[in-house]
C-alpha cells in the first residue's frame, strides 16, 4: 500500500493492488501483489527540481514522460481528472504550461495491469516526440533487458549508454543474450537502453518479478538513438522504462503507448542465472 501524504485511491483485485494519486499526476504510486513483500514501486516525495515552469516534484512510482527529454517540457503536475468505472481508471491532466496533456487509463485483469497511454500536444507549432513510459521500482531489484539472437551478418543489437555512464560500474552487467542492472544505490546513476526485439524488459525482486510487456515498431524510428527500452538506477530507485516511436504532432494530435505489466510470485533470485531461466520462461510463453 501505497505511504503519500498526498491524497490517493486504489483498485485492487485477488492478486493485485494499485494505488494512484487523485489530486496531482497522472501518477501511479503503489503496486502491492499477493505472495510479495510490499509496495513494488517506490515513492520519492523528497525530490524535487526547479523547472521553466516552476518547481518539479518527482513522487516516484509510474509516469508519463516524453522523448527525446528536454527541461522545457518537464512542468509541475498541478492536477488530474479521475474517472473510474469497476477495476478501470482513467487518470487525465490538462494541458501543462509546455503545451502537452498526459492520460493513462487503468485495467486491473487477473496478475496483470494494462495500461494505455496518451499525450495530446496543444502547442500551436509542430513538435516531434514520442510516448515514454516510466516505471521506479524499489530498489534491491535486478533489471533484464534481453537481447536478440537472430543469426546472420548484419548487426543485431545496439547497446546505448548515457554520458554519466560508467562502462565499468559494478551495477552494469553486460551478457551476450541479456543485459542487467541491479538496483543498488550509489551517488552516481547508470543508464542502458537499446532497440528490444522480444516485447519484455523485467525486475526480478527475489521473491517477485516484474514484467512490462508492450508491442515492438520494428520499422518505426525511436529517440536516443533508436531505443524502445531504458533501464535507470541512482541512489533513491530502479526504473524500467518503454518508448514508443517517434511522432510528428500538430495542434490536436495525440500519440499513444500501451503496456502490460504482469507480476510473478515464487522464486526469482537477482543473478545472472536467474535471469536467464526468466528469459527462457518468458520466450517459451509468448
């Protein structure tokens, strides 16, 4: 259950609860599973940042962001509408100082969370960006990122790291077949993406593993340097992030990104060879 001293309701199942915030986002803050120890996500109510626009506040757990990042279009979240009808919710902001209103509805279904989301651009000049999907989980995780595995002569995989990324930080694990992050806290952050094949990117907790499941664009076009997938770790979170392709919006346009997160109980160790029984599983079952 989600801790927010901010105001917030919950949808919940017999395998799963969600917590999201009812007066600011759109923000999801709690994912609570039957057979884990406790809130999945994690909550950051002490970070906070100046922006163009005013001051950022953080909160943590799932957002709604856009590519390629740029601090003109990071604004306070100073509201939300909320509709709910049974085990779905639709959380919905204006239209924020940069011009972009953000939308993600929520469908509670067995072990899984499908979600959908949405950014309508109100700006008067075009503007190309693409959907981006935000995920800090507790740390203690292990991210996977699988890698392809298709033969041939042509290059398969990109591997892509961000300027504060150190090749040879500990927490970075690179593998022929899958790349991991752990999620250990450190003063300096690592960041990996990458072009993902497979449609699954994972967090093995132990006890618990996390899954985002979401469609591969193959001949679409992707921000930094064509990644679908984004794995990030500092000193206060995990996150697992999804990209949707690039689009070009006029006045009015909206572009969209789904997801399916699906969350596992029993025996999932953060190791090398954990990981790659979870593949394995994954592959067999999609």
């Amino acid at each position: 259950m989600a801790e927010s001293a901010l105001p917030f309701a919950s949808i919940e199942n017999d395998f799963l609860r969600l917590d999201y915030l009812t007066t600011t986002g759109p923000r999801i803050i709690g994912l609570v599973a039957k057979g884990a120890s406790g809130n999945l996500l994690v909550e950051t109510p002490e970070v906070h940042w100046p922006t163009p626009h005013g001051e950022f506040y953080l909160r943590g757990g799932h957002r709604l962001w856009v590519a390629p990042e740029n601090p003109f279009y990071v604004c306070p979240e100073d509201g939300v509408q909320v509709e709910q009808n049974g085990s779905k919710v639709i959380l919905r902001s204006a239209a924020d100082a940069s011009g972009i209103e953000k939308e993600i509805s929520i469908q509670l279904d067995d072990n899984r969370v499908h979600l959908f989301h949405r950014v309508t651009w109100h700006g008067e000049n075009e503007i190309r960006l693409a959907p981006w999907a935000i995920t800090q989980l507790r740390l203690g995780g292990m991210a996977i990122l699988p890698q392809s595995n298709v033969d041939g002569l042509l290059p398969n995989r990109n591997i892509v790291l961000w300027p504060y990324t150190r090749i040879d930080d500990e927490r970075l694990e690179l593998n022929d077949e899958l790349i991991l992050l752990h999620g250990k806290a450190s003063a300096e952050a690592c960041k990996v993406g990458g072009n993902n094949s497979h449609g699954w990117i994972a967090c093995a907790f132990g006890n618990a593993l996390f899954i985002k499941h979401f469609e591969v664009n193959a001949d679409e076009v992707h921000p930094d340097l064509g990644c679908n997938v984004e794995a990030y770790v500092k000193d206060v979170c995990i996150e697992l992030e999804t990209l949707g392709p690039l689009r070009t919006l006029k006045q009015g346009d909206s572009v969209t990104h789904a997801e399916t997160w699906q969350v596992l109980t029993g025996d999932y160790p953060a190791t090398l060879e954990g990981a790659r029984t979870i593949s394995a599983q994954l592959s067999s079952t999609k």
